[in-house]
C-alpha cells in the first residue's frame, strides 16, 4: 500500500515541520506554557493564516478540502514540538462535533470562523465517576421551551478558558450507564451560569473543572438521546489524531537518545557503541515503527463506513500507541540517567505529554479489554 503524501499534504507538512524547527523549540514552549493564557495568540493567527485550521475541513465551510491525513500531518508535527495552542480541542474535536452533527446552518456560521482563528473550542465529557466510559453520565439536561438547561460538573476540560464554545455531553434520558439518552449540547464559553477552575497538567497544557448552574444551551449537536455515536465518531477522530502527536513525540525522543548515545563517553568510548545499548535503540526504534503503523492504520480507517469497523482499529491503534509510548519514555529516561527528567532537557518533557496520550479516552488496560470485548 503506498503511504505517500500527495503534493498539496507534503506541502503542508514542509510548512509546520519549518514552524515547529525554526520557531518553537523547548524554550519557547516553556515560556507559553508559563504565560497566562497557557499558549501563543500570535501563533494561533499564525496557524489560521498558514491555513492549518482549515486544511481538514470542507471547502464550503473555508477549509482546503483535506481530512484525517491532513490532520495526521499536522498532529505529528505537533507532537514533534509538543505545541501548546488549542489545535486538538478545536479543529480535531469541536469541528468534528460540528461537521457530524451540526445543522447546515451552525456550520456555515462557525466553521468559516474557526478556519480563520476567530473560534476556539473544547469538548466537556468527563465525570468524576465516569473513568474512560464515554456512556456514564450524570450531567443532566432538562427541556425548557424551545432549548435546554443544563446543570452539573465535568471535569478535565482542555482548554476550556480559551474556548468561545464548549461542546457537551449531557443525560436527557435513562439511567446514568445507559448509552440511551445521551445528547450533545453546544454552550457559549461566557454563558451565565458557567464557571470554571483552571489549571495547568503535567504536561504543561491547562485544563478546567466546569460547573453548570442553569446553563442555557445554544443548539443541540446530533439526535437527541442518540448522541452516544456522535461522541464515539469524534473521539474516534481524536484518538487517531493524538496517535499521530505521539508519534511525533516518540520520533524526538529516538533521535536525541541517539544522538546523546554518540557523545555520552564511559570507558573511553561512547556508550551507543555497547550491543547491550544498541539492541536497546534497535527495540525503541521497533516501537516507534509499530505505533506509526497503526497510526497509519487508524487514520485511514476513520473512512471506514462499518462503525465497529472503525471501533475495533482506534482501540488497536490506543492499545499500540499506549505500549510503544512508555517502552520508547522508559528506555530514553533510563539511557540519559538521572539527568533524563531534568526540567532542563526535553526528555521528560516528551514523556509527560505520552503518558497523558495514554491515559486520554482511554488508556492501553482500558482499550485492550475493549478490544477483547468487540
């Protein structure tokens, strides 16, 4: 099977690789990751003016016209720089929230505006009960006239402070593990009744816990009490998404390992000349090869019309991904010695951001037993 780009994709690839080796090493991302707003405005414009933002929509709505491999492009470049703008909440998950189950006219309203940067998002899903389970929820949801009201908390938000619109997932129906009765909501980011607790990860993104206190919901996204298959579409999409960011962060820690291994000196030559430490590199650079595979796999799949289809690969692709990631983590850590984690080299830093990958919808335990279950 021939996994080459096309002209316009390699163009596009040769874009963010520039940006991302020329403007953003771990300086830099380090000091936007400190700021206040936890990311760079100029660069998300940046970004929007490039044509980043839109390369994976439909070219009625502004974008180029691209899909999943666009997004793969630019996502493992990402991952390559370990870029802080809110990228994936936006253009991977609420756009695809809007393509999937927007009405014609919310789309033609806030798709052109956020190929253009004037519209960031975030996707709202997690409970505190819930764990990876996208169908337990206790949100709730009540008809008031013509719209919705919405009251209770989730948490874990990504990029909520930054978002003008917040995509989410709430109970209209049934019990609280039903995956009947689950609608997806649209809520402006400012909407009365809405506050929110901000906060940096570990891996130096911020996130926020949410509480809804009669929230008046804009629209609703999908079918209500069918909006289950919606969330697992878009997630689907997310999941291929970040397997392309950790690949990208994988493909950083295999080269500065190796690199490190060639100048580290122990018995008067350098330590990658031992076969103990090859045979190690040699294993790091099979999992890296592993995870792109299904990586690959994933992303083509999400064209795949057969949902369980579709289900069965992004569970492979997390279980894959999840594996090679702390292999690949470990192994570049324990290889630098002590020195590995240092807040001053980028090793740790790469392996913080895999290891919240993993644990994102799901981590390698969750998706391999939901994998042996399909």
């Amino acid at each position: 099977m021939d996994f080459s780009l096309n002209e316009e994709q390699q163009l596009l690839k040769d874009s963010v690789d520039r940006f991302i080796r020329e403007e953003y090493d771990l300086d830099k991302r380090r000091e936007l990751a400190g700021s206040s707003d936890g990311y760079s405005e100029e660069n998300w414009n940046k970004m929007a003016e490039l044509g980043w933002l839109g390369a994976s929509l439909p070219e009625e709505y502004g974008g180029f016209g691209g899909g999943p491999v666009e997004t793969m492009v630019v996502m493992e470049a990402f991952g390559r720089g370990l870029v802080v703008e809110p990228y994936f909440a936006t253009v991977v998950l609420g756009a695809n929230f809007l393509l999937q189950g927007g009405s014609e006219a919310l789309k033609q309203d806030l798709l052109p505006k956020l190929a253009e940067g004037k519209v960031k998002m975030a996707f709202a899903y997690a409970e505190r009960q819930s764990r990876y389970d996208l169908h337990d929820v206790e949100f709730k949801a009540e008809k008031s006239g013509d719209s919705y009201v919405l009251n209770g908390e989730k948490g874990v938000v990504f990029h909520a402070a930054a978002a003008d619109k917040i995509v989410v997932s709430a109970r209209t129906g049934g019990g609280s593990r039903d995956a009947k009765g689950i609608t997806v909501f649209l809520v402006d980011g400012g909407a009365n009744g809405l506050s929110r607790r901000d906060y940096p990860t570990v891996d130096g993104l911020r996130a926020s816990e949410l509480t809804f206190d009669n929230v008046q919901a804009e629209a609703v996204l999908g079918e209500v009490d069918n909006g289950l298959s919606l969330i697992e579409t878009v997630v689907q999409h997310g999941i291929a998404a970040v397997s392309a960011e950790a690949v990208g962060c994988m493909d950083v820690l295999l080269d500065t390992t190796n690199e490190y291994l060639k100048t580290r000196e122990q018995f008067g030559q350098p330590i990658g000349k031992f076969q103990a430490v090859q045979h190690r590199m040699a294993d790091m650079f099979i999992k890296c090869e592993e995870a792109r595979s299904m990586c690959y796999l994933a992303t083509m799949k999400l064209d795949e019309s057969e949902a369980l289809e579709r289900a069965k690969t992004t569970s492979a692709a997390k279980v894959q991904i999840g594996e090679s990631a702390r292999f690949v983590g470990q192994q570049s850590v324990q290889l630098h010695g002590g020195m590995g984690m240092t807040d001053e080299m980028n090793v740790g830093h790469y392996f913080k951001r895999l290891t919240m990958i993993d644990t994102l919808f799901g981590d390698h335990n969750y998706h391999l037993k939901r994998y042996s279950d399909m």
